[in-house]
C-alpha cells in the first residue's frame, strides 16, 4: 500500500530540507520513496514554485501529469506544463476516484501560503512516526497531513496518470 502525504513547512525552504533528509532515510531503509514534488511558496509571491522531485523508483514514478493536476487543482499553477483550466471538476473527480477527496485538498489549499513550502510524497513501506520523529530529530519541523491509498486506489492511481499508456 502506497501513502501520499503532504509536509507543510513555515519557510519557504523547509519542504527542499525535507526531501534531501527524507532521501536520506530511504537509505537508512526508513521508507521507500516513489515520488515527490516540493511547492515552494515564497512571501509577496502570487503563486508557488513547483518541482517534481527525481523519481528513486522508476517503476513507481507517478509522473509529471499527476504532479501538474494536483497542483493545478490546488494553487491552479500547472506543474511541467500539465494544462488545467475548465477541465479542474473532471480532475476532481478523477482525484476522488484515487483517494484524494476534498478534505484532503481544502486543507492543503488552506494551509500551504505564501511563506511556507510542502513536500508531497509517495512512499510505501514507511513508519511514518519513525520517519517524522528522525526529520524532527534533524530539526527539520513541518505540519504532517496524510491520506492513505488502498493498493486499490494506488492502481487506480497509476493507471489515471500513467504517462506511458
């Protein structure tokens, strides 16, 4: 079973930080990291900076289309040019079908802001407790919101954004 979690930080730094760490850990066998992208909000900014993140498993990868309709739906900023405009309801819904409703998506939107950053994730096989308490440990702090994906809403996933199909 896959995780998605996001990692909001209060600087605009912080989700760059946690990724090195969080790449780290993967070495330490911590948590598998599949994918990951970092919003980068800086202050008097009218939109964030995104990046995907380099895919450490490529099998897993989501791909840049997951990662630019995701934060197309939540900053309405594209990711690697992923168009999004009127098609943002059919994304919705597209999302909701994989295990990212809502709630999950208002509270991001509601709390990654100008001056702070997120880390979004895919991991498997992750003690997040463990994985939280080592970036901690790091002093590496951030805010943790999590949705977890069944294997059936992983699949899903994959085959909703599967840039090879």
């Amino acid at each position: 079973m896959a995780t998605l979690t996001v990692w909001k930080f209060d600087t605009p730094e912080g989700a760059q930080r946690a990724e090195d760490a969080l790449l780290a850990l993967q070495k330490q066998e911590l948590v598998q990291v599949q994918d990951a992208a970092v919003v980068s909000w800086e202050e008097g900014r009218k939109k964030p900076r995104t990046r995907q993140g380099t895919s450490t498993t490529a099998v897993g990868a989501l791909g840049g289309t997951f990662w630019g309709l995701l934060f197309g739906l939540l900053f309405f900023v594209p990711l690697l040019g992923a168009a999004i405009g009127a098609a943002s309801g059919a994304i919705a819904g597209a999302l909701t079908d994989v295990g990212i409703n809502d709630d999950f998506i208002d509270s991001v939107r509601s709390k990654v802001t100008p001056g702070t950053s997120a880390l979004f994730v895919l991991t498997s096989g992750a003690v997040v407790d463990r994985v939280h308490d080592a970036l901690q440990g790091q002093g590496i702090h951030g805010e943790l919101l999590q949705t977890n994906l069944s294997a059936e809403e992983e699949a899903k996933l994959r085959a909703a954004f599967d840039e090879n199909a």
